[in-house]
C-alpha cells in the first residue's frame, strides 16, 4: 500500500539516549508513566532528542456510503454534507475544542454526496460522490481506491513538510460506523456480533437489524481479507484517505492522532498494510463502540483516555492533544537531579 512513500525505521540509538534523560529528570523512574512514553514515542517518531507537538492540524475527512441505503443508520445521507457545512461556519464539537487548544482545521470532501461552495478550509477530492452500496458490489473500484489513498497521503504530505508536527484524524459520514466495522470484521476476523454499536444513536432493535445487514453485506466477501481488499469491498472514500493520510504523515515524521472507531479502523488499515508505521501513530481514545477495542487490541495499541466518546470528527483527538504536549514539555523543560541539586536514589 503507497509504495511511493518510505516511512524510515524508528532509531534505537536515538530512543536510548532520550531515555537516558527522561529516567535523569527530577522523579521516580517511570513514575510519569504513559506521558514517559508519549515522550520517548514523540521523540522516536520525529527522529529529535526534542520532540514538539506544534503546529497542530486536524483534518476531517468526510464522505458518504451507499450502504445506507440499506438502512444501517438512524440519520439520513444528507446529514453529512449538513454537518460539513457546519464545520466550516465553527459551530461544531471539533471546532470549539479546536479553538480552544489552538488547532487549526482543514476539512477533506472525500466524497460526500451534496455541494458545498469553495472555501479557504475545504479541500474538494472529485473522486466520486459517495460509495456505492456494499449489500450488492464493491464500495470502490481499484482505480479509485488507489486515488483516495494517495489523495489523503498528499494531503498530509504537504501539511507535514509545511510544518506541521502532529496531524489529528476525525471524520464525518453517515454510514461509516458500519463500513468500519465491516472493515474490521474482515481484517482481524472477530464476529460482528461484537463489532457493531449504535453509531449515530440507534436503538437495541436499530442495532439488531444493523448487524443482520451486515452479516449479508459481509457475506459477499466471506473470509479474511488483506486491507486493500477490505477498503475496495466497503471502505468508505474517507476511510480510505485517512488511511492514506496516515502513511502520508509517518513518511514525513509527524505523528499521527487517531480519534475514534472510524478513525481507527482507518489505522487498522494502514499499520496491517504497513506495519512499520505503527511507532508514529497514538490512539487517543477508547470509543463506546463496542468494536473499537477488538480494533486497538490487533495493533497492539492501549488508548490514551477512556471518556465515554462516540462523536468522531477529531474530539477525543483533540481533547488528548494536551497530554501529547505535555510529555514534550517535560521532555525539554523537566530539570534533571544534576541540575536542580537534588539527590538522586542511592545505588
């Protein structure tokens, strides 16, 4: 998957020496615990012995899913386009937490299924409006599978070599919930059952009747599939380019922040097709989901925070930014027993 981009392998060397001074700073070894790690993951990821979280930008990539058409959500297509609107006048969730932590926002029309007029902070991907329905043929053909993946890498290609050192991922698209599950599902194998959730709001019967649609849509590519696959047969457009924007991302040393469910399965994608991208990329929530934890067990990755989220479009993404700051900061600021004068523990 994106063969055209390198992602260079962490340095040891490098994470030795920058373990070596987080273990000198003023406090018990490891007694900063998972901001320990964020710091030396930081550190690793952008190949610096002082790893900064700023400027940050969120991307949100929004699309829409012929698969609702199946009726595997409680809200109608035209929601999406709705929202993205939103978006771009400020009054969403991600838009106040993103004020509020300084991130700026760009949002990616992957393919939603209205029109929205040119503005400064939209970027238009003209690849196809929405998928096709999953129940009866694949989401995407090859050729425009291939031109989310490399859409969404070029976009945060660019945003990286101008300088941004953490890219944030949400989404928004009505329907997505479920092509994320399916994603799942046949990726790691685990039933759908267990996978599938309300989404955006159903009810225990909405739930019930989602899962027996699934189960059809998911019996016309029976067995485990590679994540190409996976996202040719039901990934959504936005799914696909967050995928991508991931690779795009880990190949320019910005690490990568994933929100929640859908985000996720987008990483599940991207670490299964490239597992060496695994060390640039932080969870930043558990989401109420139900699947999302069978999603973050297969790469092997513990979510920063637990609140209960099930919004998408980047908020636990942005909520979590503060502990990857945070972790910098104690990294470059933190004194060291040598230099405050304090003793260290007897050997």
């Amino acid at each position: 998957m994106l063969s055209n981009y390198t992602i260079k392998p962490i340095n040891k060397s490098l994470l030795e020496s920058v373990q070596s001074a987080i273990d000198i700073k003023t406090k018990p070894p490891g007694s900063l615990g998972r901001i320990e790690d964020l710091a030396l993951q930081m550190a690793g990821a952008q190949n610096s012995e002082n790893p900064v979280c700023d400027p940050a930008r969120l991307f949100i990539f929004a699309g829409d899913h012929g698969l609702t058409a199946e009726g595997v959500s409680a809200w109608p297509s035209e929601v999406t386009t709705q929202m993205v609107a939103n978006f771009l006048k400020g009054g969403a969730a991600a838009n106040v937490f993103a004020r509020t932590n300084n991130v700026d926002i760009t949002i990616v029309d992957a393919g939603i299924i209205g029109d929205l007029p040119d503005h400064q902070n939209l970027i238009k991907a003209n690849i196809r409006k929405g998928t096709r329905n999953a129940m009866h043929e694949d989401a995407l053909t090859a050729d425009e599978l291939e031109a989310a993946l490399q859409f969404g890498a070029k976009v945060t290609s660019n945003a990286a070599q101008k300088g941004d050192k953490v890219i944030l991922f949400g989404e928004m698209g009505i329907g997505n919930t479920s092509s994320a599950t399916l994603l799942a599902h046949s990726i790691i194998g685990t039933d759908l059952e267990t996978l599938t959730g309300p989404g955006a709001g159903l009810d225990e019967d909405g739930v019930n009747k989602k899962v027996e649609i699934l189960k059809r849509v998911a019996a016309r590519k029976s067995g485990k599939l590679e994540p190409t696959q996976a996202l040719q047969a039901f990934g959504g457009l936005e799914i696909a380019m967050i995928t991508g924007g991931i690779i795009g991302a880990a190949a320019n040393k910005s690490v990568a922040l994933i929100d929640g469910f859908i985000a996720s399965s987008a990483a599940l994608c991207a670490i299964k097709a490239r597992p060496e991208l695994a060390p640039y990329v932080v969870f930043s929530h558990r989401s109420e989901e139900p699947g999302h934890r069978a999603m973050t067990q297969a790469v092997d990755a513990v979510p920063l925070m637990d609140l209960n989220l099930r919004l998408g479009e980047g908020t636990g993404a942005l909520l979590a930014l503060p502990l990857l700051r945070n972790a910098c900061a104690m990294l470059a600021d933190m004194a060291t027993f040598e230099s405050a004068g304090v003793s260290d523990k007897e050997a």
